[in-house]
C-alpha cells in the first residue's frame, strides 16, 4: 500500500470523516496494519524538534454537534448543562458516534409557539400544555392522512398523522403515534389494556372533565379516584368511556376534529347499551346520563326524550332511588348522586306536565347528597332530607352543606312552581283567592330558601370573588340563577300580553295592587339576575355551565325587553340600561356555554338585541293578551312533542284492558295492601347490612383488614339477580301517582323568543 499521501493532523478532522473512516476500517480491517505502519515508517522523516502535538480543545461531543466549546477539564459547560457525555479523547470512537437526543421538534404547538416556549411535540398533548392546562392545538400540513372508518368502529383523532416534507420526519416514535387504531373493542372487564393512542385520549378526557365539567350538578356522580382505579383495572364498560368523550368535546375544546370524534362517541355509545339492554347496571345509567345531556346540548331532545325512559327503568330496576345499606359510603353517596341528576333530568324534559314526568320527589326516598369534600375524600356523614320533617327547626342550615344538595332543594321548589303555573295557565275557572294564596304560599317558600342558606352561600361579591378562579363557582352561581329564575317563573303571570302569563279575562279579575307586586318583582329579580351576570364578566369568572344557564339568561333579557314595552315609566326602565343588561345576558352564554342548542339561545338573542326595543311597538301588550288568549287551548301540547314523529296506528287497538270487566283492578302493579318483599326476593345490595351476615359471619366481617379500599362501583357490576329481583322490583312504584317536576329548560320556543 502506498502510504506517501500525507495525513493531515488528528485535530483538524472532523467527526464526519472520522466516523467515516472508522466505520471503513470496521469494514475490512487488514489495511489498519499498514496504516500503522505507515505512522512508523514515516516518523522519521519528520523533524526530531517537532513540537509534541497539543490536545484538542473541542469535546468530541461538541465537535459532533457543531457547537463551540469552551474546553473546560473534565466536562465543558455545553456537556454540564445538557446532561451529555463529555470526552477528549480523540480516539474514543464511541464518544465521537454518540447517539444524541433530539434538541427541536419537527413542529411546535401554536399554544408554545405564539409564547415563544419549548415544545415537546408529543401527540396529542405536548408536556408544556398538558402541565398548564391547555388546548394543544398543531398547524395541519400540506398532507393530513385521514384513515377510513369501518362501519362500527370508531377512531380516535389522536392517531391521525400529520405527514412532515421530509422523510426523516417519521421517526420511530412519531410513527407508534400516528398508526390507526380504533377504540378497544374488547376493553371490558377481561379485556387486554387499551392502545396507547386511546388511552392517551381517556387521561386527557379524565382531567379535561373533572377539572371542567364535574362541578356541574348533573354529571357529579362520578368519583374520580375510583373511577380512574376502575379504568386501570380494565374494569369500566366502554359506554361510559365513550360517553365521557362525547360529553367532554362537546363542553371543551379538545382540539381539531375531536367534537365530531365525540358526536361518534356517542352514537356508539348509545348502540352498545341498545346491544346489551336487558342486563341493567349502575355504570350503564351512568352512561345513559352522559348521552342524554349530549342529546340535549345538541338540540336532540326526541331522542334525549326517549332515552331517558330506558335510564328511568334501570334506575327503578336498579332500586336507586331506595337506600344500600350493604354497600360502602362511596357507592351509596355515587348512588344517590345518580338519582338525584335524574330527578333534575326528568324536571326539565317533563317541563312542568304531569302526565311526562317520571319520578317524583316523593317516590324517592334517599338524602340529598353530601358536600364535594365528604366524596371526594370517603368521609362518611348523614345527608338530609329534600323534605324536612315538620318538627325541623327554621334555622339557617351548617355549612358543610354540599352546593349540590342546595340545587336539588332549589329545583325542588321550582318544580312545583312550573307545575302550578302550567295548571293556572290551562284552567278555566280559576278562583281569584286561591290564585293569589297559592303565589304568596311559594313566594314564602323561596323566601324560607333564601333565608336557611348558610352564609358562605349568601350572594355578594365577596362571595363571588373567592369563588371566581374556582369550577365550583358554576354551582354557587346557579343557585342564585334558579333563586332569581324561581321569581320570574312565579310572577310573570301577571305580564299581561306575556306568552306565559294568564288570559286577560283572569288577570281583570285580580286586585290591581296584587298585579303590581307580581309585576314589580319579575322585573326586580330579572334586574338582580343580570347583577350576577355583570359581577361574572367584572372578575373574569367564566366557567364552563349547562344549558340552563343559557336559558335563563335569555328568559332574563326577553323579560326586561318585554316589561320596557309593557310600561318603561312603571319599571323605572331606560332604554340604555335595558340594552346593556340585554348584552351582559348574552356575554355569559358567550363566554360559559357550549353545544349546538346554546348556540341557538345564543342566536336568538342576538337577534332580539339587533331588533331593538321598538321593533314590536306596532301592536300594543293588551292587544297580544288579546290575541293570544283566542289561540290559547286548554291543553297544551309538550314542547318536545313536536318534533317526535308518531309511527301509523290501526284505529282499533283490543287490549287486555278492553276485555276486562272494567273494574280497573290490577294484581300486577304494586299497592300498600299487597304483602312485604322477602328478603330472599331481594338482591344482596338492597337488603340491610345487619339481615346479609349470619352468626357465623362476625368473625369473618371483623376479620376485614383496613387495606381494603372503599370505591364508588362497589356492587356496579353485580348484576341484580334477575331471577327473584327484578320482577318485583318493577312493580314497586305507583304509576298512577306519578308528577311533575320542573321547568322548561329543554323547550324549543324558549329559544325562539316566542311571545316577545
């Protein structure tokens, strides 16, 4: 070999040519002998007073990554501070062909990229959003590969990929992410662990929903640690997974594509509890809870109308509206949260109709539930009663009173207020003194609310400001909404020409000063409502809130519009004020509400401030009252009704009823003469704690170590005992005395602005 060429220092190679001319000798290692050689033959032809050569002053790492080096011995600072080997020694192959991590992402984040912040780039959520809270939303590329969706199977968004210009985009890890995988199809209880690219999805839906939806009355049955225990252990049915997407993308931003993901979440849902119906359960009624609200944030309300129905039958199967004694305080308080959303449920799609309702406040005989701080943390504590008993005493009640156990109490009380002013609206002849007794008697009743609240609950601003950077102020809040809704709801009867008030031949009748106490207090209390709203937007207090929100804003707005047409000088009303209180209204369904159906509230109210105070001023109020009250039939027609279509019917139906003696008798149905249930005949979760343990059996209950954890699905998936439960347990409620709850939330017309 001809070893003339000359070789140039060792300090002035590169780590390229270095790494190059290793990976050369690794090749074919026999030319490394005449290279040596080669040093040995040349040395001495150089000079003997060559100066010895000097020592790099560049780490290899350094060199390998281009960057100056400031050659402190033994770790320069580049090394130090990034946590990198550090080496001198030039012949140190493997500190030369380190593998070192990636420094930059391909693609930062628009959250971490408009801060000018360090993006992780991880998919879905990158670390820095992830840790603050935020919505990680990526800038899609030129090429998105949208995968194909079999039919029945859903795919999550996060596995999506966003395909990079250069090929060395697609590293290992970002291809493990952006692989299509559909949601676990055997994820139940002996399933195998969901993929990565869903399960990434739940923990973001988890924290996304107890941090901003889990305050709102209605979705908090469900207890985190347990619930999060139970998805580890493979335990938790994939309805309420996919129902907990659905919900959560529709109330958050999740990120592109997500809320349609949810959309799909849900039908899917809804199919696999369809699949499996016969079979009821706690996390089942759970789910159904979850796809009901979604239906009706969505403006589905036939179909939240019907599947509420199947929810009320396994609650009743279920018996949740009845003590549980065997089971631990976790899943009893889980429980009777469940019933009671179902109860706020039932009052709203009933919408003060009695024949539409499905439970009533005294079919359900479990305590209000208790405060958020009992449940979260297992502490054990007796709740109270919806209804006092007549020797309670009239005092202002203890604080740790839960927000939920007021907003039942409230809902309550404006259930029976719908309920007698749907009746007032649709009866003829209606006495004058009753009517008037009968609104004094709730009036007292609100006024008996307002004065027993604790007072950490009493409204101020003080009140509101210590709230404000809490998701519980959503509760506080509409506790106070309700209070003030309640008022309307009661006085503005006496509106003449209002849709809701009563006819004009009625209202003649009244005392002249009674109308002015009605009429004054729906405007007070609509006034004191936008106080709230304008005291939210002055702290920046923007939580996340449920339809009913929305609803009752705009009634709020409609109500100070109306009464500035009615009678400006009356009320004391400007035309500047009105529209400002008309716009905070809108401001907070702006700013807390989200779905489809708020939306519409949200445009209808739009229009009614675009409108203007004037643009009805053609047609008097007294001349509205008059028309309306020609229109007006006797029974009305629910609201949701009207968009439920009825399937064709033979004319003549014969039913075992038809050819009964008419005697109405009926052995089936439960009534107070039959005999007590046997014990044998009940599920092991429905019978006292004290009846399941035999003599022999202390010993084994006292022997119960105190590692054994409480959970709030204890007894979830038990099943019920079908054989000698089931049957009887259908026939315990009394369907003949069945009422009203509630109001009007889920009305359509509420959101067309009808009658104003």
């Amino acid at each position: 070999m001809n070893v003339a060429t000359p070789l140039s220092p060792p300090n002035t190679l590169d780590a390229r040519s270095h790494a190059r001319s290793a990976s050369e000798a690794a090749v074919d290692p026999a030319p490394l002998q005449p290279i040596a050689g080669a040093f040995t033959a040349a040395a001495p032809a150089t000079p003997l007073d060559r100066r010895p050569k000097k020592s790099s002053s560049t780490c290899a790492t350094c060199r390998h990554r281009k960057v100056r080096c400031n050659g402190a011995r033994p770790m320069c600072s580049n090394c130090q501070r990034l946590g990198f080997p550090c080496s001198y020694d030039e012949a140190d192959a493997d500190a030369w062909q380190i593998a070192l991590p990636r420094r930059r992402v391909k693609q930062a984040c628009l959250t971490c990229h408009s801060r000018k912040a360090r993006c992780s780039g991880h998919l879905p959520s990158c670390e820095r959003c992830s840790s603050l809270g935020l919505d990680c939303v990526y800038r899609p590329t030129k090429r998105i590969r949208t995968p194909s969706h079999p039919q029945g199977s859903i795919r999550s968004p996060a596995t999506r990929s966003i395909d990079s210009d250069s090929y060395d985009a697609r590293d290992d890890s970002d291809r493990a992410m952006s692989d299509p995988v559909s949601t676990p199809a055997s994820y139940g209880h002996d399933g195998p662990s969901p993929d990565e690219s869903f399960d990434s999805l739940i923990r973001r839906t988890f924290e996304k929903f107890f941090h901003h939806i889990h305050h709102i009355p209605v979705f908090s049955f469900l207890h985190r640690a347990s619930l999060m225990e139970q998805y580890y252990a493979g335990k938790v049915d994939k309805a309420l997974l996919l129902a907990l997407i659905g919900i959560t993308s529709c109330l958050t931003s999740m990120g592109p594509g997500i809320r349609e993901y949810g959309d799909g979440c849900i039908d899917e849902a809804e199919s696999l509890i369809f699949a499996d119906y016969t079979i009821p359960s706690t996390i089942k009624v759970q789910a159904l809870v979850l796809i009901i609200k979604h239906r009706i944030l969505c403006s589905k309300f036939p179909s939240a109308f019907m599947l509420f129905s199947l929810a009320s039958r396994f609650a009743a199967a279920l018996r949740l509206n009845h003590h549980s004694p065997n089971l631990c305080f976790l899943a009893q308080e889980s429980r009777r949260r469940l019933m009671w959303s179902l109860y706020c449920i039932d009052s709203g799609i009933s919408g003060g109709f009695a024949e539409y309702s499905l439970w009533r406040a005294d079919r359900i005989y479990v305590g209000l539930p208790c405060n958020e701080r009992n449940f979260e943390f297992d502490l054990s504590k007796p709740t109270e009663k919806l209804v006092p008993d007549p020797d309670d005493p009239n005092q202002p009640r203890s604080e740790d009173i839960g927000s939920l156990a007021l907003n039942v109490r409230i809902l309550h009380i404006r259930q029976k207020i719908i309920e007698f002013t749907k009746t007032a609206l649709i009866g003829r002849n209606i006495n004058a003194a009753e009517l008037q007794s009968r609104v004094i008697g709730l009036h007292q009743e609100l006024e008996d609310f307002a004065f027993r609240m604790p007072a950490s609950f009493q409204f101020s601003e003080n009140s509101m400001r210590l709230r404000a950077y809490s998701p519980r102020i959503c509760a506080f809040v509409m506790i106070h909404i309700y209070w003030r809704q309640c008022y309307s709801d009661l006085y503005r009867l006496a509106m003449t020409g209002f849709r809701d008030a009563l006819p004009l031949e009625t209202l003649e009748s009244l005392d002249q000063s009674f109308l002015d106490h009605c009429q004054r207090q729906c405007v007070e209390h609509s006034i004191a409502m936008t106080d709230i709203f304008q005291c939210m937007e002055k702290l920046h207090a923007r939580p996340i809130a449920d339809l009913d929100l929305a609803i009752c804003a705009f009634q709020c707005a409609r109500t100070l519009h109306y009464a500035y047409r009615l009678d400006a000088v009356k009320f004391g009303l400007a035309a500047e004020s009105v529209l400002e209180q008309s716009k905070a209204c809108l401001k907070v369904i702006q700013q807390c509400c989200r779905g489809p159906a708020a939306a519409g509230v949200q445009a209808d109210l739009e229009r009614l401030i675009n409108g203007g105070l004037g643009a009805a001023d053609s047609s008097s109020p007294v001349l509205e009252a008059q028309n309306s009250t020609r229109g007006r039939t006797a029974f009305p027609q629910h609201p949701v009704l009207r968009n439920i279509r009825v399937g064709d019917e033979p004319s003549v139906i014969h039913t075992p009823a038809r050819l009964s003696n008419g005697s109405g008798a009926r052995p089936d149905v439960y009534s107070p003469n039959m005999a007590m249930l046997s014990p044998t005949m009940l599920p092991d979760a429905w019978k006292p704690f004290e009846s399941s343990m035999g003599a022999n059996d202390e010993e084994d209950a006292t022997g119960l170590t105190s590692t054994e954890l409480n959970n709030a699905y204890e007894g979830a998936l038990e099943g019920l005992g079908l054989a000698n439960g089931l049957d009887h347990a259908m026939g315990v409620m009394d369907l003949s005395t069945m009422w009203a709850p509630n109001s009007e939330w889920m009305a359509p017309e509420f959101a067309n602005g009808a009658g104003v």
